[in-house]
C-alpha cells in the first residue's frame, strides 16, 4: 500500500487517507525534501479538531504498515502534553475528542501482536490516566481491572493489559498532586486483590511445567512472563499504595509469600529460563524499596530481621567468588531506552543485599524525621519496629563478619579488572573514576559505602579488629592484591581513624618501599597508594612526611619508568589534585620536584585521548599553578610552550578544553602578576576570539575570556601593550550591551579607565565609553550600580586632573551630546514630580532613593570639579530658575538618602560650590538658605570624628601605605582617593568662606534679610557647629 505525498502539507485536508500518505512520507521517505513537507503537514494538522482521533484511528488499524502506526502514535504521545491537559491553550483536545480516544485505548495495547506498539499505547493510555483520573475518567481503573479478570486465561491479550496497568500505577505512583496519590491509595486494595490471584494462578502454571513437566512449555513461558509483570505491578502498588504498608493484611501475606518464594526460585534459577532470575530481582526490589521508603513498615513486617540475614548470607557467599566474578554491565537493550543490567544473578541479587543492609543501618542509626504530622501512637509504634530489629539484627558478631566480609573479599581487585585494565586502559580508569560513587549498581562501591556506614556507627567495636589488619600491610610476604586491598581499607577509613592510626609511620616505613616495587603486578599497587594518599594529606599528615608524598607522586608520573603504565599516571595526575588542594600544601618542599611534575602532567595531557581525563589532569595543573603562587613564575614557559598546542588540539568544539586552558591562563597571570605581561601576545588572541558576537567560540567561552581579561588587566603596568589598548574598544562595547555578563564588563572598563586613561579620553573612545557607562546606570543590581558610579568619578576626575579645565569641559560636551546627563537629569526630574503626588494614585518614581542618591553623586563630583561648567549645562536643559527649583528640592532631600560618610560630604561640597558662582544663580542659591543651614548642620555632624568632636573625620593628610598586594589599578585609585577633595578639605572651614563669599556676591543687607527668614531652630543647630569646632580646635 503506497501513500506518497506529492503536494506541500498545508495543501491537503485532513482525512484518513491524507493523514495516512503523510505518515507514510515522514516515517520512511527518502527525500529530505518529502519528509520536510510532510512533517509541516503534520504540524499544521495540530490545530484541528479530529486530527488526534484519526492518528487514534490510523494507529489501531493492523492492515496498515508498521512504520504508519508506529509514528501515528508517537504522535499522539507526543501531543498528549501539549494538547490534552492545556484547556486553555489553544488547539487543546476538545471534550469530546476525549472522550473518544479514551473509548479505544484499551484495545491499543489488548488487541495488539507487536509488543512496542502496545508498549506506546500504554504510555499513552497511562499519561491520560494521569490525568483525567478520577476526575473525567473515574472508572478507568475499575474497567481495566474487568478486563483483566476476564482475560486470566487468555496471556496473548492479558499481557497487553498487564502492560498498560503496569505504565498506570507508575504514572500515578510519580504523580506529586494529593488527589492523585489518594485515588490511588483508594484503589489499591481491588487491584492487590485481583493481581495477587493472577500471580497466584499464573506461578503455579509455570512451576509446575518446571517442576514435573505438567503442561505445554510455550503457555508455560507466556504465563511467566504475566507473572513477572504482575509482580512488577504488586511491587509498586505495595510501595506506593499504602500510607502504613505493614498494617494491611494482604501486603503481611505478600510479603511472608515472596520470602518464601525467593528461597524457592533461587533453588531453580538457570540460564534457560531467565524470567525466574527476573522474578528474584523484583523480590529484592520490593524488599529494598520498602526498606528504603518505609523503613518502619519494613522492620515491622513479618519475618524482617531474618530477611535481612539471608540477604547477608547470599553477600557472604557471593564474596567469595566475587574476585573471579565478571562484574554488571550496565547498557541499553535494543529497542529499548532504559539502561539494561548485565551480570551473573548472584552478583546481582549479592547488590541488592548490600543496599538492603544500607537501609538496614540507616534506619536503624539515623531515622528520618517527617514534617508529616504522626500521633504519638504511631511515633512509639515506629520507634519500637526499629528497636526491635536493631536488637535482633546488629549483634556485635554480625557487625564483625560484615567488616570481615568486605575488607577480605569485597575489596580485592579482580582478574576482570585487570583484563580491562590492559584492554582499554585509558576507558577503564576513567570508568573506575566515574563509577566509584555508583554504588546501586556496582558492588564493590556498594560494598565500600557499607564498609564505611557500618565503621561510622560501630567504631569503637571495629576499631582494633580494624588496626590489626591494617598492620598485614607491613607482611613482606602479602601479595600485591592483598595489599591493594589493605591500602583500599586504610583509605576509606582516613576520617574515622586518623586520632587512632599513625599513618605517617605506615608510610615512611612501607608505603614508599611499595611505591617503589617492581614486581609483576606493581602498577596496581601504584595506582591504589596515589588514591591512598589523596584520601589520607586532606585528613591528617606531618609537615615532615610532605616531601616523601611529593617524591612519591613525581615517581608514579614519570613516563620513563616502564611500571608507571598510562593508568597510574593519569591516577597519579588526577589524585594529585587532592594533595595540591589541601590546606597545608608546602610549595618550599615541592619546588624540587615542581619541574618534573609540571613538565610530565603537561606532556601527559596531550598524551591522553578520553576528554573527562583531559580535564582532570587540566585542572590538577590549575591548581598546582595557583598554589605555587609566584614561584610558577619560572616555569612560565614550560606552561606557555604546552597550551597553545592544546588549545589547538581540541578543534573547534571542544569548548570544555578550551574552558580548561583559559582558566589555566588565568590562574597563571594571577600567580605571575606583572611578570604574565611577556604572555599577552599569546593570550590576548585567544580573548579577541571568545569574544566575537555571534561566534560559537562567543557562545562557550565567554566566560572564561572575560575572566581572563580581568586579570590581565588587574595584574598589568602602564603603559599597556598595543594589543591589550586595541580591545578596550570590544569591553565597551560589551558593557554597552548590558548582558549577563555585566560584572566583569563594568570591571575591564574601570580598569582601563585607571590604568590607559588618556587613550579612553582621546575622542575615539570618549564617547563610546559615557555610553556604555550611561547603560550600565540602569542595572538594578546595586553593587553593578556602585560600580558604575565609582568608574564614571573616576573618568571625571582623570579627565581633569590629565586636561586641565580645557580636557574636562571637552567631556562634559560629550556628557551632554551622549545623553548622560539627560539620563541623570530626567531621573531626577521624575522623581521630583512623584514626590509632588500623594495619595493611593501618586506617582511612582523610576528611580529607588539609593539610585536617585547615586546619580547625585556624579553630579556632585562635576560641580565640585568645575561649578560654572555645571550650571551651564543644566543651563541647556531650560531656564536656570526653573531647572533649579526641582533640582534643588531633589538634592536637598536626597542627603536623607545617601548610605556612607564619603557620598554625603562630595554631596556637600558640590552643592556648595554653587554659592561660589555670580548672579543669577548666587541669587538661586539664597532662596534655599534654610536647606542649605539645615543640610550642612546634619551632614557635618554625621562626618565629624567619633573621637574628636568638631574635628572633620574625613579630613586627612595621611597616604595610606603601600602593600606587596597591590595592583597599579590600586595605585592610581589610591591616589585618587588621597587627593580627593572630600580628603583634603576641611568641611566647615569650607562651608564658612562659601557662605562668606556669598554674602558679598548679594551684599551684607541682602544675606541679612534671607537670614532673618531661617527658622531660629535651624539657624541656632549652624551656629553651634561654630562653637564646637572652636572648641575642638582650643582642645
């Protein structure tokens, strides 16, 4: 049957055989063209009201292709979560097409041969439950569950029912909404009842085709494999199901029923027939998941404490092979998406009894405490089931033979691990690296965890078995694996025994012996003492013993020794991080062997293949070059010879090594300092590509490259390279941009501004920068905001002390050509005419009062700079007797506003230059004399010393001294901060000659009317500033 399509999609109507011919072209066309076409017809098929019936349709129709029905209800899945719960969402599923695809999902699954069909009809059918039970489908449990009870004899069709019962209480059972965790709580007793006879009737079936041969083997076969999913079912519906399992009574009798049958089924587990081992791993399931979910239930079920014992026998005797075992491989069946287990069954079900005896010792040392409200009845029930079974299961015997267990056989390294070991070595080590915190799938990280969960609460029963194996290291004659699992044992319990062990002994007197062993074999013997000791220098060494544990780790990563393979070099690099990292790391005892370790942990990078490795060895060189600090700074070249081949070998996407290398940089420059500067032609290229808008290299390395800048610059002496000037120009721009990446934006261009002044003032780049640093005032973070307004004084004050009068009024054309002081003006205009508004409907201004207080600051700091200059540019904006009304009013009550003692007195001063100017504005400014009083008294009061009253506390003729950390960035804005005014000025002193100046601008008579005119209370607070300054000063 042919259903070719041959016009564009949005052509063609919908109808069943349209619908069909456009699957069909989707599904397996060749044409990349026709499938485009039929896939937008399929798009546009969405918005109508039949089109997920008919797939519906087109699916249940087992004439039609198999590829047809497949993507027809994928598609169907697929639209569920756009289309089906989203009533308001247009194009949603109506009603009534509901109502119609419900009416046939059962016999999706039912009716259906091909067991991946039915397994998506399933899916779907469980997704609809999940949403419309019980609410618009509330007997669609109870009609599947007669369905089921009318096909027991039938497995062909009851398997697919099975199917979509089992997607459904998985569906329900992730489902967060109470009202669905209840309906099915409220229906689980039904649903326990009819599986438990289906399982029942379906075991008996099959075991006795097993046992006697009774029947035929393909009924027999397809009964197990309803069995298997009924059980799945009971499982979670147990789980789940129940808010206190262990009180119902059928869930007492299933679980009493699968102990008894775990026993039987272990006794008939084989490789024909697989389903029963299957079987065995839903029973541990069970057993596990209510042990971990309800531990109380699961110490209060029947038969717990020797559930658990059996458990550990199976470990015991699984241990016993296990350093011949072939391990579980973890990967995806075909067809199938979930990750698939491999591995002999003992092995699997041995796994299982370790996470068992997890939850076992968690529940019983560490409870979980519940938010959930518990009557005292139940509270003291819980208590006791955990009692109960801490008594009869943790004896101090048991607890010795799981500790005796694990270390003797759990911990061994096995001929498998070995095999791939030489095999793929550079896969296998990473694989151990990544696996080792997989401890629900592997058994000897499980086993690990258990070892420490059990040493954690039993210390002081364990501890002196424990020393006494520890002392087996010390046999000459213990072979390599049985030291390899002592020292496995020793570095697990670094934390809990370190007051109890002397490991420095251990390792002056045989663990360097050992390094050094050239045995068959060594290399894993090396590869386990680098783990040793990353796991021991972060809990407890001896300055003494360092330089023997940097001798031992220059040893293992010499490529020259044939017993130091790739496995225990990359395992020497990527533990070496641990022992960098760590507090007391001696750069002075390392410096002998800094030069092979840096020069072997660099030709090993590029030597390794596995990207993760790559990294880790990348970043064990990160933090070597930082912890080694200036010292780094002669093995300079040896780094910088190595990354530009690195760089360059990771292609062009592999953006995560390049990460790598850009952040080595930076750790170097900031190691380095002004000595990283012969390095720029070498790193300032690799910035200039991260930061090309649009470019992928933009897209993943930004970050880094903008990192990298910062300290470049931050550790840079003027005058900066020809290279490094020629960006300055792209970290404008990107502050312009006002992106995520604001911060260290804001910081580059304040560095420039500090330390290339002059090439930012010059007319290429003055405009652009008032630019960028405009956008940047409109962030609403407010240390970006304190940033921003910290760099524009800076560019102020730099153009003027660089220009004199002439250089500052040349930017302040530019700060009225841009919009800058537009911005600034306009924010406080609008704030002016809110504070004009009252009421419930009063204006909001734009502008909080610390941003507002901010743009004052800059004000400030041109009027204090140049007043004249100031006032004609406000000037620009209108009439200065009207510009001054709102201006002033703002300015004066912003002071109320203004965090920290420095913004305050700038403020003070810059308004107060003011007084200093002629008519017209020497007028202006009297009609505000109260303010003025009133401000000047507050502020005054709020900057004078502490200790000395009267005296100004931010007046000083003291530089601050210099620091062996400081950057030339520190210096210029030190020296900025010395010879600011609000530094150098005295604030009354200051205020007193305005105030006097003033008097003679308007005359005598005139500045005597308007002082009669002060509130008396305002004019006294001044006026006692005099007197308390002179007596400051008589003192």
């Amino acid at each position: 049957m042919n259903f070719a399509i041959e016009v564009p999609g949005a052509a063609n109507p919908l109808n069943r055989v349209e619908l069909c011919r456009a699957l069909q072209s989707a599904s397996s066309s060749q044409d990349h063209h026709q499938r485009q076409a039929a896939d937008q017809q399929l798009s546009s098929w969405q918005s109508q009201t039949d089109y997920y019936p008919t797939l519906q349709t087109v699916f249940l129709d087992n004439t039609l292709p198999r590829e047809i029905r497949l993507l027809a209800i994928i598609q169907l899945k697929n639209g569920l979560d756009t289309s089906w719960r989203a009533h308001t969402v247009k194009h949603a599923i109506q009603p009534g097409q509901k109502q119609l695809i419900r009416s046939n999902l059962f016999r999706g699954s039912i009716e259906e041969r091909d067991s991946q069909l039915a397994l998506y009809n399933a899916l779907v059918t469980a997704r609809i439950v999940r949403v419309d039970f019980p609410g618009e489908w509330p007997d669609a449990l109870d009609k599947l569950v007669a369905e089921i009870k009318t096909l027991r004899d039938d497995d062909q069709r009851l398997a697919g029912a099975l199917l979509m019962l089992l997607h459904i209480v998985k569906e329900l059972g992730t489902a967060r909404l109470l009202k669905s965790q209840k309906a099915l709580q409220t229906v689980t007793p039904e649903l326990v009842q009819a599986l438990g006879e289906i399982y029942d009737a379906k075991t008996g079936l099959w075991l006795a085709f097993i046992t006697s041969g009774q029947g035929d083997e393909n009924n027999s076969m397809a009964a197990m494999g309803n069995s298997l999913t009924v059980f799945k079912i009971l499982r979670r519906l147990l789980i789940v199901g129940y808010e206190f399992p262990h009180r119902a009574e059928v869930v007492r009798q299933i679980w009493a029923f699968s102990q008894s049958q775990f026993g039987q089924l272990l006794n008939m587990a084989n490789d024909k027939y697989p389903a029963i081992g299957k079987h065995l791993l839903q029973f541990t399931k069970l057993h596990t998941e209510m042990a971990s979910s309800h531990p109380a239930s699961f110490a209060a079920l029947p038969g717990s404490p020797e559930l658990a014992r059996a458990y550990w026998d199976l470990v015991a005797k699984f241990s016993v092979v296990f350093d011949q075992s072939e391990g579980i491989r973890h990967g995806s069946s075909s067809g199938d998406s979930k990750p698939r287990a491999d591995g002999p069954l003992l092995e699997r079900l041995a796994l299982k009894g370790l996470l068992l005896m997890r939850s076992c010792i968690k529940m019983t040392q560490r409870p979980v405490q519940t938010i959930r409200y518990r009557s005292k009845e139940d509270a003291q029930e819980n208590q006791d089931a955990l009692a109960a079974i801490k008594a009869q299961l943790f004896s101090d015997e048991f607890i010795n033979q799981m500790a005796r267990t694990i270390i003797t056989h759990l911990l061994v390294f096995r001929k498998v691990d070995m095999e791939a070991w030489e095999e793929e070595p550079e896969e296998w080590e990473q694989r151990e690296e990544s696996q080792g915190n997989a401890y629900e799938w592997e058994v000897r990280p499980c086993a690990e965890k258990l070892f420490l969960d059990i040493l954690t609460h039993y210390k002081d029963l364990l501890l002196q078995p424990l020393l006494v194996y520890f002392a087996t290291a010390q046999d000459p004659q213990a072979s390599i694996t049985a030291k390899e699992a002592v020292y496995t044992t020793i570095g697990l319990a670094a934390p809990l025994v370190e007051d109890r062990f002397d490991f420095d002994a251990l390792l002056k007197s045989v663990i360097a012996t050992d390094a050094v062993q050239v045995a068959p074999m060594c290399q894993i013997l090396r590869r386990r003492i680098a783990i040793l000791l990353s796991q021991w220098v972060p809990v407890k060494i001896s300055n003494e013993t360092r330089p023997l544990i940097y001798q031992i780790f220059k040893h293992f990563l010499n490529s020259q020794d044939p017993h130091n393979d790739i496995v225990v070099r990359i395992t020497a690099a990527r533990q070496f991080k641990a022992v960098v990292d760590e507090f007391g790391f001696d750069e002075a005892s390392f410096m002998p062997q800094a030069p092979d370790v840096l020069g072997e942990l660099l030709h090993l990078v590029q030597r390794v293949e596995v990207d993760e490795t790559k990294l880790a060895i990348m970043g064990t060189l990160r933090s070597l070059i930082s912890r080694m600090d200036v010292s780094i700074t002669q093995f300079g070249d040896l780094v910088m010879d190595a990354l530009p081949n690195i760089w360059s070998s990771a292609g062009g996407l592999d953006f995560m090594m390049k990460q790598s290398v850009l952040a080595i940089l930076q750790s170097l420059v900031v190691a380095m300092k002004t000595d990283s500067q012969r390095y720029h032609p070498l790193m300032l290229p690799l910035i200039t590509e991260a930061t090309q808008p649009g470019s992928d290299p933009f897209l993943y390395l930004l970050d880094e490259a903008l990192e990298l800048w910062v300290h470049i610059l931050e550790h840079s002496q003027p005058p900066l390279s020809p290279g490094l000037l020629n960006l300055a120009g792209m970290g404008i721009q990107q502050l312009a941009d006002q992106t995520i990446h604001t911060e260290p934006c804001i910081t580059i261009v304040g560095s420039y501004i500090a330390l290339a002044p002059q090439t930012l003032l010059e007319g290429h780049y003055r405009r652009p920068l008032l630019q960028a640093l405009s956008a940047s005032l409109d962030t609403k973070r407010r240390d970006l905001m304190n940033l921003t307004i910290r760099y524009v004084d800076n560019t102020l004050r730099l153009s003027h002390q660089l220009g004199g009068d002439h250089g500052f009024q040349l930017l302040m054309r530019d700060v009225v050509d841009t919009g800058f002081l537009k911005q600034l003006l306009e924010g406080v205009h609008d704030a002016y005419e809110a504070h004009q508004t009252s009421g419930p409907k009063r204006k909001q201004s734009r502008l909080d009062p610390l941003t507002l207080a901010g743009y004052f600051t800059i004000l400030s700091r041109i009027s204090v700079l140049d007043p004249a200059t100031f006032v004609a540019m406000i000037g620009a904006l209108g009439p200065i007797e009207s510009v001054w009304v709102w201006l002033s009013a703002e300015w004066f009550s912003c002071f109320d506003s203004m965090a920290g003692p420095d913004r305050l007195k700038l403020n003070l001063l810059g308004i107060t230059r003011l007084l200093e100017l002629p008519q017209p504005v020497a007028g202006l400014v009297l009609t505000k004399l109260q303010d003025y009083l009133s401000m000047w008294t507050s502020v005054i009061c709020q900057i004078w010393d502490d200790d000395s009253p009267g005296k100004d506390g931010l007046y000083s003729t003291d530089k601050p001294p210099p620091t062996e950390w400081d950057t030339h960035k520190d210096i210029v804005e030190r020296e900025l901060y010395v010879t600011d005014p609000v530094r150098t000025v005295i604030s009354y002193a200051f205020v007193s000659e305005r105030l006097q100046g003033l008097a003679q601008v308007v005359g005598e008579p005139t500045f005597q009317e308007y002082l009669t005119n002060v509130d008396k209370d305002v004019l006294a607070g001044f006026r006692d500033l005099e007197n308390r300054t002179s007596a400051s000063h008589h003192a």
